[in-house]
C-alpha cells in the first residue's frame, strides 16, 4: 500500500489524547488518525445523505400535501439538532 506524508498541527491537549488512544488500541499514531479520518468521513457522508432524504421526505410532503407549517419545521429542526444529525447549517427543506 502506498502512503503519504502529512503534517498536521494540534493543540497539546489533542495530542495527549491522540497518543493515548493509539496505544489503548495498540496502533501507530499515523494508523490511527488515518481510521479516524476515514470513521469521520463516512459518519459525515451518512449524515449528509439523511440530511436529503428528509428534505426529499418534506418536499413529496409538501408536493401533496401544501407548505409544511413552521412550527413543524422548527420541531424537525430541534428534533434533528438534539439527535446530531444537524449543526448549525441552515436547514431548509426542499422545494
């Protein structure tokens, strides 16, 4: 397998925390960042796909049944931003 050579910079307290769980694994820091980057982009990709499945789910909504009633959408938005499945973005359905 082929590798690259990055340089990356963290607080302190980061690295203590980076180090630590590598060895509890038993893996090289560089390992173990790589699997992190690579658990954090398919959790981000997960997240951005249930992001348009329910802007796809509110626009069919809305397609039969008119405009979703704000309150709802503010409910759907707390519901989604207490689940984390949403951050801070704009959330706006589709359509």
């Amino acid at each position: 397998m082929t590798v690259r050579k990055l340089s990356i910079s963290v607080p302190p307290e980061i690295e203590e925390t980076i180090r630590a769980a590598a060895a509890d694994e038993g893996k090289p820091v560089s390992t173990w960042l790589a699997e992190a980057a690579v658990e954090k982009a398919h959790i981000a990709a997960l997240h951005a796909a249930g992001r348009a499945a329910a802007r796809e789910m509110v626009a069919e909504y809305e397609n039969e049944h008119g405009t979703l009633p704000e309150g709802s959408r503010q409910r759907a938005r707390e519901f989604l931003m207490e689940a984390g499945l949403l951050d801070d973005e704009p959330w706006r359905a589709a359509g």
